[in-house]
C-alpha cells in the first residue's frame, strides 16, 4: 500500500506543476484536459486503494502512517478540484 500512496503522492506533484503550466500558458483546453485526465486518475486510485484496505480479509490493511498520507492525498485531490474549476 506505501507504494501506491507514494506514487499518487508523485502524481499530484506532477499535477500541480501541470496546473501553475496551465494557468500561465495560453494552451487553456490541451494543457486543462491534461490536468483534468490525471486528477480523476488519482481519485480512482484513491478509491481502489480505500476499497482494498477495507477489506480486512485479504491482509491488506492500512497503517496509521498510510492512512494519513491517504487523507492528506484526498485533501489535495479536493483542493486541486477547486482550483481547477475557479480557472475554467
């Protein structure tokens, strides 16, 4: 679970760069569906890796130090909705 945490962690970096790209270049509709397409990655990755810690019978429950990062990672996932929806 670490591992997915840790990729979606380097995702939403990599969104938020394609973010501060879109709002500074003129490429709004390429530079926005982009951005767009990656931010509802990262949310399906966020619900697959909830519904596999969810159930407890296969092992695969997640620590304190996951949990957090994971509510940390849909916090910004929140925060980069809005920001999205305040540049279109």
């Amino acid at each position: 679970m670490l591992a997915e945490i840790s990729v979606l962690v380097s995702v939403l970096k990599t969104l938020n760069d394609g973010m501060k790209t879109v709002k500074e270049s003129g490429e709004h509709l390429t530079g926005l569906a982009g951005v767009f397409d990656t931010l509802t990655a990262s949310k399906a990755a966020v619900e697959t890796i909830e519904a596999e810690s969810s159930d407890a019978t296969d092992g695969k429950v997640l620590t304190q130090e996951e949990a957090l990062s994971l509510a940390w990672i849909r916090e910004d996932i929140k925060k980069k909705e809005r920001a999205l929806k305040r540049s279109v």
